[in-house]
C-alpha cells in the first residue's frame, strides 16, 4: 500500500486535487479498484497534511432484481473510521430488463453518474473521488483514437459545472497491477460485480489489444501515457507546460 500511496500523493499535489475543508463522496462499487482508493485516500488523511472528510458511496444496480450483500465494505469503513452509505437502486432492471440495451455500458454508467452525483450533493460533499488508474487512462485514451477519431480522455481533476461538484481521480498515475498488489497485500475486501455484461465490453477487448502490444512492443503503454501527457487534452498537461502557456 506504501506504493499505491506514493502515486495517489503525487496525483492529488501534480492536479491539486484536494484542499482544506474538502468533503469527499468516494465512489465504492466494491471491485479492487474503489477499494484500494477509499483504503488509500482513508490512509492519506493521517499524513497529507491537508484537512478534508471523506464518506464512502455505494450504489447498488440490484442486477437480475438481486440486491447485493455489501456487509464487507461497511465493515472495512468502520475499521478505516470512514462513514459509510449504501443507496440501492434499479438501474440494473432498467439497463437491462426494460431498455434491454444492446451496448448496456454506456446508459449504466450515465444513471450511476447521475446518481452518484445527487448522493454527493445530498451528504454535503464538494468533490467526488472515483478509482480509475493508469491503464483505465491510457484504455479510455485508446478507446477514444479508434472508435471515435479523437484524441482525448477523462481528466483528472473536472469541474461539474451542473452540480457545483468536482471529480477527481487520484490513482491515474498507479498501474493496475498495483491495484491489484495493494488489495491482496492488504486482504481488502472484494465485492464481485455481477452485471450480465461484465467482461464482454469493448474496455475488456481494449484491454486485451493493449496486452498484445505491451507483449510485443515493451512500454508500448508508457507511450501511450506520455502521448496524452504532451497533447495537453482535458487537463492532462505536464506542469511545466502549464506553466509556460501562462506565461507565454
């Protein structure tokens, strides 16, 4: 976990992601990736030296009508000292037994945006802190060039304008086999998703093509980063370039 900190702090201090006063709704679906975020962000508030509050958000898809047993991330808060809210809802009904959308991905995670968002506004926070890592960007960045023919990806710090909030998403610059590292090392609890479409998605299939490339090309992801990182798209530019920009 002494890694995965070292990257979450270099991310919030680069992107000056969280200042005083800050009330943080952390996404938790219950997969490794919010997990090791909400252990992490918990872990950073000893030590960071800044002064902020953070409570855990979960919201239940109820996939198949099912609500999920999310028992063992209410007991993980209670041992981070972190406040804990679960909201069921029936976006997994809606996504998948009335809309029966052919490309669920897409509308669910539009609704669990939404949703998430309002809980924030609801539990008095100004920020919301989601756990995509390094290869969730550089996927997203891949995603975008082939399927859509633009360069760009999410940012990882954004100003929600419609709701007054922030997203940011302090684990871009930790690898994905950290993640992974971190959770078992540190026996984190897993809830394992069970959408219908989990594993079947375009991001599993980017995943893969990368996997090939790494294997054949080493680093082939690090230029990937590093490509986005010199483009300057939605907030990804080095520091010093945004300094220079300034004054130029």
């Amino acid at each position: 976990m002494q890694r995965m900190l070292g990257y979450m702090r270099k991310a919030i201090q680069e992107f000056d992601m969280i200042q005083d006063g800050d009330r943080i709704a952390v996404g938790v679906s219950g997969g490794k990736d919010s997990v090791v975020l909400l252990t992490g962000l918990a872990r950073l508030k000893r030590f960071i030296g800044i002064d902020f509050s953070i409570v855990a958000v979960t919201l239940d898809p109820r996939f198949g009508g099912v609500e999920t047993d999310y028992s063992p991330i209410a007991a993980l808060c209670e041992e981070l000292g972190v406040e804990f809210y679960l909201q069921r809802t029936d976006i997994g009904a809606i996504v998948f037994d009335v809309r029966k959308e052919p490309n669920p991905c897409s509308l669910c995670a539009k609704m669990r945006r939404g949703a998430l968002h309002d809980a924030a506004k609801a539990l008095g926070c100004n920020k919301i802190a989601l756990g995509h890592h390094y290869d969730d960007v550089v996927e997203t960045f891949v995603m975008n060039l082939f399927n859509e023919g633009r360069i760009g990806c999410f940012s990882p710090k954004s100003y929600l304008s419609r709701k007054d909030l922030w997203m940011i998403r302090p684990m871009v610059f930790a690898p994905e086999k950290e993640v992974r590292r971190a959770a078992e090392r540190c026996e984190l609890p897993i809830v394992k998703s069970k959408c219908p479409a989990d594993g079947h998605t375009n991001r599993q299939k980017t995943k893969e093509f990368l996997a090939q490339m790494e294997r054949e090309n080493d680093g082939f992801k690090l230029r990937m980063f590093g490509a986005l990182r010199r483009s300057g798209f939605d907030g990804w530019a080095f520091p010093d370039a945004e300094k220079k920009q300034e004054t130029e």
